[in-house]
C-alpha cells in the first residue's frame, strides 16, 4: 500500500469521526462534546491545507520567484493558526457563557456512546497508520498517526468528564472540560503562528546545524583561509547560507575559485539542497557593506574604475 492512500484513507475517517462528534454534541448539547468535534475539524483543515500547499512549496525556482517557493509553507501554517485561534476563541466564548449561567446537559450516555464510537475509528485508524509508517518508513504518516493518537486522548478525557456531569451533579464540569480542550487547541494554533513569524523574519538554521556548518568551515580554515560573517535562513525545507572567504591578496583568482569551490561543494554535501552563496575576499579587506555597518566609510580604489554613467545624446 501507497503513501497516499494511507493518508487518503485517515482523511476519509476523519470525517467520519467528525460527523459522529457532531451528533454526539446535538443530542447532548454538551460544550465538551462540541470542543471535542472542533479538534478534530481543526486537524482535518489543517492536513488538507498542508497537502495542497505542499505542493506549491515542492515547484522548482522559476523566473519569477528565483529563490523557489518553500516559504510558501508560512502561509499553510500561519493561516492554519490563525483559524484554529478563532475556533479556540468560539468554544472559550461559549464555556465561558456556560460556567455562568449553568444548563443541563441531555442524553449523556447516548452522546458518550457516538463518541465512544468516533475514537474507536480514530484509534484504529491511527493503529494501522502507525503499522504502514513503520513498513514504508514514512515520516508524514507516522506523525499523521501521532496526531491522531493525541485526538483519541483528547477524547478518551472528554467522555469521561462527559459521563461524570449526569453521575456528580456538577454542571459546570462540562463547559470546564471545554475549556481545557480550547486551551489545548489555542497552545497548538500559537506554535503554528510562531513557525511562520519565525520564517518571515528570516530565522537562523538550528544551533545543530549551525555546529555541523562550522565543523565543515573548521577543515578548510588555514592561517591563509579565514571565514566571517556567515548568515544563514531558513525558508520552508530550504536552508540558505552566505559568508565571506578571506584568501591572501596575492594568490590567482584561479586558486581562489578552486577553494571557494571545494568549501561550497563540502557544505552541499554536508546539507543537501542548501543555497550557498561565498563572497572572495583578501585577508585584509571587507566588503563595503560590512565597512558600512561598522560606521567606516567607503574608500576608493584606484584598480576598478566603473565606466561613467551613460548620457542621452543632446
Ligand atoms: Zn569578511
């Protein structure tokens, strides 16, 4: 069996399990059961999003946008956070309501049991997502899995709380569990908010692999080869990095290329797929951008005179 029908397959249960939850909360009227079916809405949403934007992240550079489309994935999870905030907010709104003017909930054990029902599906769907992941070693399917595995927790307490409101007495118990379940979903909409800022401004790579870029520059820095001013981004499953290379003033530009090659083909290799960018320089200069931001102005140099500007004939 295909990737793809592994996934198929979970997002076909899903709406069924949400259907159910969506019974489960019409004939109780419970917020728990209604926070409950929210989640799972929210995780669907959310993993279609994801797979149409995927698609758009994977399209090669073109000339439009000759940096490729990876940052497009900030969009899928800044607008997926977005939306699960709002959902968040709704439920909060509505428990809130609840915990102040207290109302009976109805039909709990038949509620419990639709529910029970939905997170026996969810369970064995994400029994055997867990089975392919492990057979076809695939990472988006076992994290699809885990996320399922964490609905059916997320269940297995609501139903609980659910079924002690009619047993206890206790009212407030449900919009209670609501809450809860809310914040859950609002912790889950901020990191998503957080990975898309995170990408807009331009984060750094992680300090791992930052560590493993200075391993790769330490086998090549010599008392004549010396790196500075290494920047690197992160945009979507693209890693960009830009440094400097100081070299002695007197060796040819063909040595200088030959290095600048080999330490480019290194840090590829190290991480593939990363966008490396390798400014030459002399030992004892820098480039004019770098002058400039330690308040030192520009000098003059006599060797490359730019040709002057261009006059429209008079
Ligand atoms: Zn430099």
């Amino acid at each position: 069996m295909q990737a793809r029908t592994y996934l198929r397959a979970s997002l076909f249960a899903a709406l069924v399990v949400i259907s159910l939850k969506l019974l489960a909360w019409k004939v109780t009227g419970s917020v728990g059961f209604l926070s409950d079916a929210m989640e799972s809405i929210v995780n669907v949403a959310a993993a279609a999003f994801a797979l149409f934007i995927v698609r758009i992240a994977e399209a090669p550079p073109d000339a439009d946008h000759p940096f490729g489309h990876t940052k497009a994935e900030y969009f899928s999870s800044g607008a997926e956070g977005l939306l699960i905030g709002v959902a968040a907010a709704l439920i909060l709104v509505e428990a809130g309501q609840r915990l102040t003017q207290p109302q009976p909930i109805s039909a709990v054990p038949l509620g419990a049991a639709i529910s029970a029902l939905a997170t026996a599906i969810n369970l064995g769907v994400a029994l055997w997502m867990l089975r392919g992941a492990k057979r076809l070693r695939s990472i988006v399917i076992e994290a699809d899995a885990r996320h399922l595995m964490t609905d059916v927790w997320t269940s297995v307490g609501v139903i609980i709380g659910v079924l002690l409101v009619p047993v206890t007495g206790w009212l407030w118990l449900d919009p209670v569990i609501g809450i809860i379940v809310a914040l859950h979903i609002l912790r889950e909409a901020f990191s998503l908010v957080k990975r898309s800022v995170d990408g807009l401004m331009d984060k750094s790579m992680t300090d791992a692999d930052l560590a493993e870029l200075q391993t790769v520059l330490d086998r090549f820095r010599s008392k004549d080869m010396r790196f500075d001013h290494v920047r690197t981004r992160v945009a979507g499953t693209r890693r960009f990095v830009s440094m400097h290379l100081h070299m002695p003033g007197q060796w040819s530009l063909q040595r200088a290329a030959n290095c600048r090659y080999s330490v480019e083909k290194a840090l590829i290799d190290a991480h593939p797929g990363m966008a490396v960018t390798i400014e030459m320089l002399t030992a004892g200069q820098e480039s004019l951008q770098e002058e400039n931001e330690q308040a030192h102005s520009g000098r003059e140099q006599d060797d490359c005179t730019p040709n002057p500007p261009h006059r429209a004939p008079e």
